[in-house]
C-alpha cells in the first residue's frame, strides 16, 4: 500500500541563511509537479509543494522508497549542497505526516503560533496540485483541521503575523510611530498587510516602492501612501525611519553600497530595516553599517515567542482538536481496505439487477417508459438499502484492522467477480484535478458505493 511521506525544512531546523537556499519559485513548484505527473519521479504518485518564507515542505504519496526521490528533488532545485541539505531537512511518513500536516494548516508549528496566513498558502499549495484519492484527503483534512482550530480556540482571536510583529517591533523601538516614515520595498500581500499594520499603529508617513509603479501606486491608495518608483528607493532612503523589505525578488535588492550611499546624507540619524522577505532581499552586511539595525525573519522569534505566551492557554484545546481530525484520517485509511471489495459486492448486485431488468422487460414486452423508469427506481432503491448496512459494517470493522479478514469472508460468501489489483480500486493512483464536492462525496464516489441519479425524490445513500 502506498504512504504519506513529507520531507521538507522550517525554521525549526534551518536559519534563513539557509531556508532562503531552498526557496522554490512558483516555477520551480510547477516543475516539480509536471516531473511527478509525468512519472519521472521514481516512487511519487502524487506531490503537493508547500513553500514560504519559514517552510519548504513536499508531501506526497508512493513507495517506501519515495522519501530519497522527494529528497533528491529538493536538492536538484535548492541551491544547497547535498550535505548542508541533509542536517537541515526532516522526513515523516504515515501518521506523524497527518499530524504535522494538520498542525502546519492550524499554525501550531509556525513561527508565531495563530498567524492566519500558512493556512491559506496550504490551500493554495493544494489547489495547484493534481492529487489521487489518499493525498487530496489528507489535503481536506489539514485546512478543515486548520479551520476547526481557528473558529473553535483563541488561537485565531487576535493573532499576529509577520507583518503586525515588524509593526509593533518597531513601534517598541522607535517609541512613537507618529513621527516617523516608514518605507516599504514590495506591493504584493506581505507588503500590504505590513503597510496596514502600521496604518493602524498612526505612522506618521508611509512610502511604498515596486518595480512596477501601477502595483505601488494601488497599494499606496489603500493606506494613504506615497509611490515611488524602485528606481527613486536610493534617494526615499534618505528620509526614511523605518525600512521594511517584502518583495518576492529572487536576488538582493540592497546591497552594502547602497545603503551606504543614502546614509552619507542622512546625518547620522538611526535606521531600521526589517527584511522579512524570502529570499532575503538585503546583504546581511548592511546590518555592520553604522547607525543601522538590521532585522530578518530569525531575529523576531524573540517577538513572536512573546506572542505564543499570550496565547499558550488555547494550545492544548488546538491539539486536542488536531489529534480528533488525526484519528478521523486515520479510520478512513483504514476503511479503505475495503473498499475493493465493496466495488465488487456493489458491482456485482449491479449486473444481476440489470439482468433480471432485463428478463422482466422480455416477459412483459408492453411496459410503458414510466412503468420501466419506477422498476429501474425500485430495483436500485432495494439494492442500495440491502447493501447499506453490510457496507458501513464493512468499513467499521476495516476501521479495526480486520478489513482482510472481512474481505475475504465476503468475497467466499457472495463468490465475487475477481476486479482490478486492491490498490488500483482504492483509486490510490488516479489523479485528481480540482473536485467540486466535498471529501465526504469523494470518498462515496471513490469507495464503491452506486452514485444515484438526479430523480423527483430522494434515494438512500449510503454513509462513509
């Protein structure tokens, strides 16, 4: 059977010094996700990418062996040596996948715990993948499991991000932000969620800077801010308190001699520049010059641990929740054991519904359409409600772990027709575009149970 495998790095095990190393690109995720769907990648079947500023993650399903091949991956796009890779990364299959999943999508293992934004960005990582049955499930379950903690715990009352930290960090520093001018390098979401942080702490001038004017001149308008061009980044710094850098620039924007250059006017007045881009889009030596205070991603845990003690009393109900939706996972792999057999019990029903249709209407040559279409109604009617109860009997006791067991009596009792190998019933190798319907469809459509036609009336449907 196939396994969940995520390998991946975060904060917790790699500074950004080497994060920003393995950085991928929405290009680079592409890429990986056309060489999986190609089957290029040894033991992948199915891959989702999940890449931000304190996380590289790739969670698949495949062979025991899949984890080398997902390694292997990593390091062919990452800019790091094999071995820097190596006492960096981390590798978790199975069950301890499911859970820290479901704890990434809750913010229980970001930097600052109840930041909103990781559980969108999974979203999206979803989104953009094509996934089978078993990792798309595992996909539903982490952002529902994510959700669950933010609607349910304090976790999401009042949480900070990245943005709302660089905000109060320099707020604490500075003292009063009314008097200050903050300049921000970048137009994209990071940027803007910090320009409205200090909005709302009354900055007293906001200056926005992107490459394309149209994107900081939008931005701009939202907060109240002036727009320059990138270009005119040299000459705003000379005015400038506050420097906050969030562009999705792959390279270094400031370097040492450009910093320098604006400091030589500035007559020594102090400046604090805050890089919470990824990559890092400011040379650490900046931070040498003097009269500058430079701080990246790493430098604010101090910040963001201050945050997690004001919210420590909500985590034990988030993990109570994460460890609920882990066993809710759980017993629906383990259901899946039966659901070839299921396919084949249903299946055959089928065909001998069909066949006595089909004598019945030989019998009696003048039935009208609508005598057919209530016989058709009837007949499925009876087969679907004789079949429920074996059917979620079935699943509870695979649920168990006696699925083999169970299997093997129902195939002896009912002589079933022999179908394709287990592995390709359970669906585990079909690939998913986006599904429409939620995972509870999805696991009737995928486990064998009859999808009923659109009627006047309702019909009994079985329950996962």
């Amino acid at each position: 059977m196939s396994s969940l495998v995520c390998v991946g790095l975060s904060y917790k095990t790699a500074p950004v010094s080497i994060r920003e190393q393995a950085v991928l690109s929405l290009e680079q995720q592409s890429t990986l996700l056309d060489e999986v769907a190609s089957s290029h990648v040894p033991g992948v079947e199915d891959l989702v990418v999940l890449s931000t500023c304190n996380r590289t993650e790739l969670y698949a399903v495949g062979a025991p062996y899949a984890a080398q091949s997902l390694f292997s991956l990593l390091h062919q796009q990452s800019a790091l040596a094999e071995d820097e890779l190596r006492a960096v990364a981390y590798c978790l299959t199975d069950q301890a996948c499911v859970r820290h999943a479901m704890r990434v999508a809750a913010s229980l293992d970001s930097q600052i715990i109840g930041e909103p934004q990781i559980l969108g960005q999974l979203t999206q990582a979803y989104r953009r993948a094509r996934t089978g049955i078993l990792l798309s499930e595992l996909m539903r379950g982490a952002i529902h499991a994510g959700k669950r903690v933010r609607s349910e715990t304090e976790l999401g009352q009042g949480a900070l991000s990245i943005s709302a930290i660089v905000a109060r960090h320099a707020n604490r520093i500075a003292g009063s932000l009314a008097e200050i001018t903050a300049l921000i390098i970048g137009a994209g979401e990071v940027a803007q969620s910090t320009a409205a942080s200090l909005a709302r702490r009354g900055i007293g001038r906001l200056v926005i800077a992107s490459r394309t004017l149209e994107h900081a001149q939008a931005a701009a308008k939202r907060f109240g801010a002036t727009a320059v061009p990138y270009a005119q980044v040299g000459k705003a710094l000379i005015d400038t308190d506050v420097l906050i850098t969030a562009s999705a620039a792959p390279h270094t924007l400031l370097y040492v001699a450009d910093v320098a250059g604006s400091l030589a006017v500035r007559q020594s007045r102090p400046l604090l520049i805050f890089d919470i881009a990824m990559p890092r889009n400011v040379a650490p030596g900046v931070g040498a010059l003097p009269g500058v205070q430079l701080f990246n991603l790493d430098d604010l845990q101090a910040e963001a641990e201050l945050h997690r003690a004001e919210r420590e009393s909500a985590i034990p109900q988030a993990e109570a929740i994460i460890e609920e939706e882990v066993q809710n996972f759980v017993r629906w792999q383990a259901s899946r054991e039966v659901v070839p057999i299921i396919r084949r019990l249903r299946d055959d029903a089928e065909r001998v519904r069909q066949s006595e249709l089909a004598r019945l209407a030989r019998r009696i040559p003048g039935l009208t359409e609508r005598e057919r279409r209530l016989l058709d109604i009837f007949s499925e009617r009876l087969i679907n409600k004789l079949l429920h109860s074996p059917t979620i009997r079935l699943k509870a006791r695979s649920a168990e772990g006696q699925g083999e067991q169970y299997s093997s009596v129902v195939n002896d009792l009912f002589n079933l027709t022999p179908g394709p190998s287990p592995q390709a019933e359970r669906g585990e190798n079909t690939r998913l575009q986006r599904q429409p319907f939620p995972p509870r469809q999805l696991e009737r459509r995928s486990g064998g149970e009859v999808n009923q036609p659109e009627l006047e009336f309702d019909l009994e449907v079985s329950q996962p």
